[in-house]
C-alpha cells in the first residue's frame, strides 16, 4: 500500500484500507458533493451498491496482476495464493470442528478468494478497486464538478469504502435530459458491475 501511494497508482475514489482514511471522510465528501448539486441546481445520479462477498470471491489471477501492478514482489503473492489453493480449511466452533474442509479441490479448479481475515485482503480489493475505477475513467463516466473549497476540477466515479460503493455521475450539458441521464447511469451501473463480474465477484442486489 506504502509503494502504491508513492506511485499515486490507487485511486482517490476509494478510502477503504488506506492508512489515515476512515468511513466517516467517504460520508462527508458525499455530503459536500450533494450541496454542489443542490447549490447549483445540477442533475445528478447516486447508485449505491455493495459487492457480493468481494474478499471470498476475488479471482486470484486479477489480484496477482493488480498487486503485482503496485510492486508486489511474485514469490510472496505466490506464498499467500498457493497456500491458498491448497490448503485444508476446517471451520472451529463451539461444536467442534468441521468434518468438511475448504479445499484442496483435487477434481477441478483450486479454491479462490483471498478469505476473510487474511491481512492482505484490504490491500488486494483496494489495488483491484483502482484499476476498475480507472476504467470507468476511461469509459466517461463520472462527476464533473469545480470544487469551490480546493478551487480545482474533480471528477470522481464513485464514493467507496472497500466493497461499499456509491457511483455518481452528471452532465454539464444543459441539452441533458433526467430521462438521459437516467439511461446513461443505467449503462455505467452495467459497467460497474461487469468489472465487478471479471474479478470474480458480483453486485450484491439486497444491499445495494
């Protein structure tokens, strides 16, 4: 994380396991960002949504090649995932132990996931989250607005704190109808979520 903040290779976007960031400054950027739409009367869309599970499901060749992306030497990446993968996982409660394991899978793919509780978990969503942002970058889709405090153009793509995300978009264009607008949040949230999609993961529709 130390290496992809040097590099500024994470994406502002995002808060979620970086250090000194906490929820609670997702929540006031959100709210300074309505007071501009209100303030100047703009059309906006907010999509909040929550990813299905995002640390149990991450594909492990997306997390290789996003961490390997901020510098992440290959033999401790390969250390965490072939433990992984071959691990025999029994689950410990009041009860006794599982007689059922989590893996290894002898007849088909390797288990994935990074797993709840490895240390490494927030550090490989948040390297996955700036390539998925940088996407829909690349795509369009995003808040344009001037910043009346820092005095500079923004244009973020979503408020997120690890899997939590609230996409949010406008137009400057005074043409833009609410109706295409609408439509046009509706293709960013199909984006959004055939990212979410190739990482392995998906859009949890009961929280969002």
């Amino acid at each position: 994380m130390w290496n992809g903040e040097r590099a500024n290779a994470l994406a502002r976007d995002n808060l979620g396991g970086r250090k000194g960031m906490r929820a609670v400054e997702v929540s006031m950027n959100q709210h300074l960002s309505y007071n501009l739409i209100w303030a100047s009367r703009a059309r906006a869309v907010i999509i909040s949504n929550d990813a299905k599970g995002c640390f149990d499901r991450i594909a492990h060749v997306v997390a290789i090649l996003a961490l390997r992306r901020l510098g992440v030497p290959r033999p401790a990446l390969m250390s965490m995932i072939e433990t992984i993968q071959e691990m025999r996982h029994h689950l410990r409660t009041a009860f006794g132990d599982s007689e059922s394991s989590y893996g290894p899978n002898s007849t088909g793919p390797p288990p994935q996931g990074i797993l709840q509780g490895n240390g490494a978990g927030l550090a490989t969503w948040t390297a996955i989250t700036a390539v998925l942002v940088k996407c829909m970058q690349s795509e369009g889709y995003g808040f344009d607005v001037w910043s009346v405090i820092s005095q500079r153009a923004m244009s973020p793509v979503c408020f997120g704190f690890i899997d939590d995300t609230d996409l949010i978009l406008n137009s400057t264009d005074p043409d833009v109808t609410c109706n295409d607008l609408v439509a046009t949040a509706q293709q960013a949230l199909d984006t959004w979520e055939r990212l979410i999609n190739v990482t392995g993961g998906a859009l949890a529709p009961e929280k969002s």
